[in-house]
C-alpha cells in the first residue's frame, strides 16, 4: 500500500452510477471513519457520457477553477469496441485538462446491466484501457461486484432496474474507489449502517481483491 492521503478535494464526473445512492457522499463517510477528510464536487446527469459532459461545458469549467487532487470520471459500461473508443478519446481530453490544472484523472469503472452478464470482461477492458492511455487511476467496481459474488451469489448489488446498484453495490462500489484514492486498506473500514459485519467485511474483501487485481495507481 502507498503512503495513505489524509485530506483529498476531489470532483466526480458522471451520470446515474455516480449520483443514485450518492457514491461521492459514501466515499466521504469512509474517509471520516478512517481519520481523512473528503472535499467533493459531483457534476453528473442522467445518460451522460465524458463526451456530453464536454459540450455542455460545465465540468471543464470546475475543473478549471483548480485546486483538486482528483477528477474522478465515470461514463456507461462502454463494453462495445466502438464506445471503448469514446471512452479513451473523451477521458483522454479530460485527462489532459486535468493534468494541465495540477489534479490527476480516476476511472470509476462499473458494470453492464443485469441481463447482460457476457459484457462483464469488456467493460474491464476499456475502462482499464482509458487508465493506461492517460496514466490514470483505476477504481475497478465491476470487477469488486464480481468478486464479491463469487463470495456469495445471492448479494442484490443490483436496484430493481437491472442497471443501477442497490445501496449494497453503490457502497461496494465506493470502497473501491476510496482504496485507490485514499490509498488505505478498505479491511480497517466500519460496517455501514444497516449492514451487518459479516457482509461488510465480504464487500471490504471483494474490494481489496478487485483493487489489487485490476486497480491502477
């Protein structure tokens, strides 16, 4: 494990995945209970891609304004060979923004919808692709769901749409993008409210596995 961060300013870029069940805020309450402090921004909007959020223009404008560590990025799975283009060319542009404002790009890889399970290694695939070509992080929450199900097949990770996450899966999802940012082991982590020890401490375990596979610092 690197040297852990203890104070971070971090702006999350995404759609749905990111703002159902607030992944930025659970990021912030794990931090608080490991001793860190979480400073976030969350610019997301229902269907967006890097691409929308680049015409619209309000994300480059944050960005811009400067002072974060992180810019953390997330689009759809992008499973398709077509959208892992989009993904690399639109995550490059912001990467390169990004950098030139004194902060680093993050990938908030997640997963394709519930009905669609071969998609699984192809979203893995570009996410880890738009990492390399921008040398930026990787926080590799579908993996961490695929992980923790091979733990226990029966975890509802998935809300009742088949595409966004249960709170059980934001949450999986946010330990794995804490490990990467905060650099600290998600094993030392609380059991959230409402969910029991035993469970907490299988998603923690996910997480580690999957950062340590697939994740990039």
């Amino acid at each position: 494990m690197d040297t852990p961060e203890e104070s971070l300013r971090v702006l999350f870029i995404g759609n749905s995945h990111t703002y159902v069940n607030d992944l930025p805020a659970l990021v912030a309450q794990m931090a608080q209970a490991t001793g860190s402090t979480l400073e976030y921004q969350t610019i997301a909007r229902p269907n967006f891609g890097l691409m929308d959020h680049w015409a619209v223009g309000e994300a480059q404008e944050a960005i811009r304004r400067g002072g974060w560590d992180y810019v953390v990025l997330q689009q759809g799975p992008s499973s398709q060979p077509d959208s892992r283009v989009n993904l690399v060319e639109w995550g490059t542009r912001f990467a390169n923004l990004i950098h030139e404002n004194g902060a680093r790009a993050a990938f908030y890889m997640v997963w394709p919808a519930e009905s669609r399970p071969m998609d699984r290694d192809g979203v893995r695939t570009s996410y880890t692709a738009a990492a390399n070509a921008t040398n930026g992080v990787l926080a590799p929450a579908g993996e961490a769901w695929r992980a923790a199900w091979r733990r226990e097949s029966r975890l509802q990770l998935y809300s009742d749409d088949g595409m966004h996450a249960s709170y059980l899966g934001t949450y999986l999802a946010a330990v794995t993008v804490y490990e990467q940012l905060f650099r600290k082991s998600p094993l030392q982590l609380p059991a959230p409210d409402g969910v029991s020890s035993s469970i907490a401490q299988l998603l923690h375990e996910a997480a580690a596995e999957a950062d340590a596979e697939y994740g990039r610092r």
